[in-house]
C-alpha cells in the first residue's frame, strides 16, 4: 500500500513509517480508520476536533504546550499529554506558589512609609498564576482518573469489539468530568 506525500513523494507505508520513525502498524491503523495519506504520514489529523485526552492543552498556548511535548517524548517521556500537562502545571503551581510566599514575606517586613503598590501588584500576579496552575492540575487529575477507570474497564473485553462496546456503555454510564483549560473563550 503506497501513501503519496503532498509535495509528491510516494512511497509504502512501511518505507513511511521507517522515513518518519514511526510504527508501521501505527500507519496501518490510521489508513483503517480512514485518514488521509498527508494525515497518515504526519500524524496530524486535519480538522478533526480532538478529544480532551488527545489534546488536552489550552487553545491559547497550544502550539507551545504541544511542541514541548513532543521535545518531551523526543527525550524518552512516555506518558500521554494529560500527564504532561498534569506534572508541568504541578511543576508551575509550585513555582509560583514559593515566589508569591518569598514576597508576601518582603511585603510583611517592609519598613513603615515604603511603597507596596508594585509589590503587591507582583503578588497578585504570582497569586493569580498559580489558581490557574492548580485549576488546570485539578482537571487534568480528574481527567487521569477518568480515562484510568475507562481502562480498566475495558480490559475486561476479549475483542477489540467487545472493548469498543464496552468503553461506549461506560462513557454512558460515567460521565466525563467538566474539562474547561481546552475549551476556546467564546
């Protein structure tokens, strides 16, 4: 089975997946789902609204959530982009957490008269930052939890249609929970 690139290149799909360092049967799988040669080739599904598990980053940051990713994965991470941003905003929450103590502690021992106006404003700032971190890291965590329970779940099944019916009757069953950081602001 050939696969043609759109800049003209044609060539098998094991020969693609050995060219772009990917599985064949990766490949394969794509084509069985009904993607396009361009999309089966890059991986990148042209669009096609992904789920919050597939692309769970914020639309405004997207592209930089999503190239540190993949630097990421280049680097041998292996766990989803729900993981990734769950541990990054782990990592940021603390961050910011520990700048805003540092200077809510140079606010409190300000000598009387000093100005606390732009310090305040930086905690603020710092404050701010870091409810959004631990919003996103609450999300992502239940999302985790969610696609967990889904899993096992399905594991039950001995065929992939069985598994397919399965992960159907369990996301009737479980709702998914709210996940706001990948939704555009209307």
């Amino acid at each position: 089975m050939y696969l043609t690139h759109d800049d003209g290149r044609c060539y098998t799909i094991a020969q693609w997946a050995k060219k772009t360092n990917q599985k064949s049967s990766t490949l394969y799988k794509r084509r069985e789902y009904g993607w396009s040669d361009m999309e089966i080739i890059t991986g990148i599904r042209e669009g096609l609204k992904l789920s919050v598990t597939d692309n769970p980053f914020p639309p405004k940051f997207r592209d930089y959530w999503e190239g540190s990713y993949l630097n990421s994965v280049g680097c041998g991470y292996n766990g989803t982009r729900l993981d990734f941003l769950n541990e990054k905003c782990t990592e940021s929450a603390a961050i910011f957490r520990k700048k805003a103590i540092e200077l809510d502690n140079q606010i409190v021992y300000l000598p009387e008269g000093e100005e606390r106006t732009d310090l305040q404003a930086k905690l603020d700032y710092l404050n701010e930052g870091y409810q959004k971190y631990i919003k996103t890291v609450q999300e992502t965590q239940f999302q985790i939890d969610y696609e967990h329970k889904k899993s096992t779940y399905i594991s039950k099944g001995s065929t992939k249609e069985i598994r397919m019916q399965m992960a159907k009757h369990f996301e009737k069953m479980v709702p998914r929970p709210n996940y706001t950081i990948n939704k555009p602001k209307v």
